[in-house]
C-alpha cells in the first residue's frame, strides 16, 4: 500500500522510455561489433604467441597480456574518464550515444579477448597437428580450424559480453552517456522518480533476458557434440 | 632430452612397414619427424626424392600433401560434417569446388561411409570415424600414409575391420603406409617389415616373418610373446619320454600332411605338445612342438625327411 502511494505512474513518459531504449539497443549494437571484431584479432594473437603455440612469442604474449589486464582492471566509470581525450578524437564528442561507444569497447574488447582465449584453449590440439600434418599454414589452422572450432565457446562468450555491455552502458548514463541508464539517474535519481526508474530497470532486465536466450540459442545451434 | 636418436631408418615404396615400441620408446617421436610435425634436432628426413629437412615451412606445406596421416584418437573437425572433414585437406589444397564434391564422393565410397556423409563425428563409432580419418588422409592422394596407433583405441573387430582396410589401401593404391604401434597382433596382420624400438633406439629390424619366428632382442621376445602362447613347453622336457622337437614352417608348406607323410612307413609316434598354425599377413606359417616315440635312428630318419621337405626342425632345449 505504502508502495502504490509513492510510486506515481503518470511521471513515466513513454516518448521518452522509446527513444532511450533505442539508444541503448544502438549503444549495444555497435559497441558489441567493434568489441568482437577488436577482441577477436586480440584473442586470438593472445592464444597463438602464448606458450606452445603455433606463434610463441613469451614477449608479445607478456606484453599484450598486461596490457589487457591493465584494461581490465579500471573500473569502468574511471576508464569512461581516463579516454575522453581519445573519445573527443575518434567521435568528436564525449556524450551521447556516439561518445558513449569507444569507451565500451575499450572495456569490452579485452574482456572479450580473453574469453577468445579461453575458448581456443579448449580446441583439440589434435586437430590443430593433423591439419599441419595435412599442410595447413598458420592463418588456414586459425580460420579454418580454430574459428571453426571454437565456435560454440566464442558464441557463449559473445553473449556473455554482450549481457556485460548493457550494464555497461547504463553505467555510461552518469557522465551523459544516453540511453536508458542515463534516463533512470536523471528522472529515477535526481528527480525522485521511482516509477521511471522501475521501468528503465525492467527494460533493462528483458534486453539482458533477450540477449541471453538468444546467445543459448544460438550456442545450442552450433554445438556438435 | 632425446627422444628418438641414431635411428637410421629406409622404407620401400610400397611396402606396409611397422615400427613397435613401448609407450614411451620415441615411436611416436619418430613418426612425427617423418612429416616434421617434429623437427628432429640432426639428422635428415627424405621422403621419396624430396629432403623435407630442406624446404621452407611454404615448401613443407605444399610436400606434407604427399604425406597422408591418421591418429589414435581421429582428431577430425567436430563441427564439422563427414563430407567436410574429408573436403578439408582438397580445399588446403585450392581444388575447384566441383572437383571436391566429386573426389569425396569417390573417397566415401572407398571407405564406405556413403551414408554417413552428412552426420557429425560425435554421431559417428570409433570405426567410422577413423574411416573418416583414412578417407581425409587420402583425399589428395598422398605417396605415404603415416598411422599413429591408428587402432589402438578400437574394438578389436573394428580393429581388423581398419586393418583390412590400409591393406586393401596398400594393394589397390600402391599407397606405402607406415604405421606405430603397441600391438603385436598389428604388424602381424599387416606388416611386410618391422622395427623394434626401445629407449628411442631401433633394437631389430626385418622380415616380420623373421622378427616374428626368431626374435633376438628381449622386448622383441615380449612383443612376439603378446600374441604367442604363454605356455613354456620347455617345461614339459623333464615330464616326457619321448624327443621333444621344434619344428618351424612357413609357406604353402604348412597345408601338407607332411607331419603324417613322414612317420607313415615307421612305427615312429607322435604327439603335438604345443602349436600354432596361422598366417602373417598373407603368409600362413607354423611352430609346433612334438613329442616323437619310438627308436632314435628313426626318428632321426624322420627328422631328416621333414628338413628335406623345409621345415626348420631343431631339439627343443
């Protein structure tokens, strides 16, 4: 009862809720391309310099390994701060969705990357020799093999960072990112209203549900075992 | 550390020669350097006119098609079909895409998985799979097919199943095949030569026929004992009356009442305490012990007839 006279309904305004779902959804969607495209490249040099692999390289491995850990280690609010400069420089701006997108894929990327890693790790190292046995070069065993391979694992590993990009991005709303994180701080935050909160929140909840199913789904697709 | 060392080690066109070794002994090391999976530290690798120790790793890639291989545990693509995995090393290879279709439809005939091609390995049995294998290994038509405990993880009558197969492989295709393995039973299946190895040296080497009926070395012993007797028939001497003789035979031989022929017209009787009559690969051969009964001058007449005839014959000691 307590609830219902708090909570003031009418204050959701649903043309506003639209668009900053589609903004998130926008948010998501680019930053997710460029996170699997930028940690795919990472992934896979982080697992092919690594020890006993086709390209062991112990400097490389080391240095791009610290400098993944580096990423990872920033908190994502701080991390947002610390590249506005490159922000400003690649989009021209530090707010909204556009300004919102580098800084989730600097978080993104080596997160994904290392969940690439993993994902290769887990090929059969049996089926990497017999396609050297049967000629392959290195880029055939990565595109061929690996990529294939690891299929299901790098599907998990898409919706895994996926699900992680949209609390991402609403955390990118405190420093004006846009979208619905930015909606919920400044009605459900600032303005006190609870309801655009509940709702900014519920979306929230059933992208991240949607996203999900359609990662498992498409993992079970792909699996062969 | 050293694996495999000092091995000098020729294979004849053609021939299906066995290397048979402990876990361990470096059989598998040396298969390996064979296409450079491992690269041996010394020492050269020639297979057929070409030195693969040579070639530049573009080079390497391009002879390796020479060079088919199946392994103990299949190693094919999980993700991918039947008709995929064998397409595989003819896609490395740049073949047109109608020329693929058309060469892995032969080789599912070869190995006759027509039916399967459409189906994944994990849907496949170990057999299938390692027919799968066989069909990949031969897909661009490879001089030499390298077996890694190609049927160590099998059933025993899938076992034989795949043997017959890489037989047939070696007549029909002229394919020269070179396999490991730990069982004896193998290389006396199929085998024309083996080599035995230990502690990552070649101790014997030869005619299986040779190797297989007068072993020197004692892990040859051992290998031959796994598919032998293990009843030792020497312990029968002291028990018996009568001459206890090795006889050993090989060849067509071994069909002929020559045993009957030779004591017919003497009042010499005999026994067989111990005895084996089977074939390698093609060759059916014989070991029996006797036990003969009667005057000694005849027997030995009998001895004499029966070594006329060609068999080995010996006292047992």
């Amino acid at each position: 009862m307590m609830l219902k006279q708090n909570i003031d309904w009418s204050q959701v305004r649903w043309e506003d809720i639209w668009p900053a779902t589609k903004d998130t959804l926008t948010m998501i969607g680019a930053s997710l391309l460029f996170t699997v495209i930028l940690g795919l490249l990472i992934g896979i040099i982080l697992f092919l310099t690594s020890r006993k692999q086709l390209l062991e390289q112990p400097v490389v491995y080391g240095l791009l390994s610290f400098v993944v850990n580096i990423l990872r280690s920033v908190p994502f609010v701080i991390l947002m701060i610390l590249i506005m400069p490159m922000t400003k420089l690649l989009t021209g701006t530090t707010l909204g969705v556009q300004g919102t997108i580098p800084p989730l894929v600097v978080a993104a990327a080596p997160f994904f990357a290392r969940l690439v890693e993993t994902s290769l790790r887990e090929v059969d190292k049996g089926v990497i020799e017999a396609a050297q046995a049967m000629g392959a070069s290195r880029w055939d065993i990565v595109r061929r093999v690996l990529l294939l391979e690891a299929r299901p694992g790098l599907l998990a590993g898409i919706t895994i960072t996926a699900v992680t990009l949209v609390s991402y991005t609403a955390m990118a709303g405190v420093i004006g990112g846009g979208g619905l994180g930015d909606l919920a701080l400044r009605y459900g935050y600032q303005r006190f209203q609870l309801s655009v909160m509940i709702v900014t929140v519920a979306m929230l909840i059933i992208l991240v549900q949607l996203l999900q199913m359609a990662g498992d789904h498409l993992v079970r697709r792909f699996s062969r075992k | 550390m050293e694996a495999v060392k000092n091995i000098s080690l020729t294979i004849n066109k053609g021939e299906i020669f066995g290397i048979i070794g402990h876990s361990g002994a470096g059989k598998s090391t040396l298969l390996r350097c064979v296409n450079l999976l491992e690269r041996p530290t010394s020492g050269t690798v020639k297979v057929g006119e070409v030195e693969l120790t040579r070639l530049s790793s573009t080079q390497l890639q391009k002879e390796r098609r020479r060079i088919g291989m199946i392994f103990q545990h299949f190693n094919l693509l999980s993700m991918a079909t039947v008709r995929d995995n064998i397409a595989f090393p003819l896609e490395l290879a740049k073949l047109p895409r109608t020329a693929v279709k058309q060469r892995v439809d032969e080789l599912l005939k070869l190995v006759g998985l027509e039916q399967h091609a459409d189906k994944y390995p994990a849907q496949l049995s170990g057999g299938q799979k390692q027919r799968v294998g066989i069909a990949r290994a031969l897909a661009n038509n490879p001089d030499v097919l390298l077996c890694d405990e190609a049927t160590s993880a099998l059933d025993p009558q899938t076992t034989n199943a795949i043997l017959s197969l890489l037989m047939d492989i070696n007549q029909k295709l002229g394919i020269t095949i070179l396999l490991i393995t730990h069982e004896m039973h193998v290389i006396r299946a199929i085998c024309d030569r083996v080599a035995v190895i230990d502690g990552g040296e070649i101790v014997e080497m030869g005619d299986v026929l040779d190797v297989f009926l007068k072993p020197q070395h004692s892990i040859t012993k051992d290998f031959v004992s796994q598919i032998a007797d293990s009843f030792d028939p020497r312990e029968l001497i002291d028990t018996r009356s009568g001459r206890l003789i090795k006889i050993n035979y090989v060849g067509e031989i071994t069909y002929e009442p020559l045993l009957f022929n030779a004591v017919k017209s003497t009042s010499v009787q005999f026994t067989i305490l111990q005895g084996t009559v089977s074939r390698m690969k093609n060759t059916p051969y014989g070991q029996l012990v006797i036990e003969f009964i009667g005057d000694d001058g005849e027997i030995d007449r009998v001895l004499d007839e029966l070594r006329a005839k060609g068999l080995e014959v010996g006292d047992l000691k």
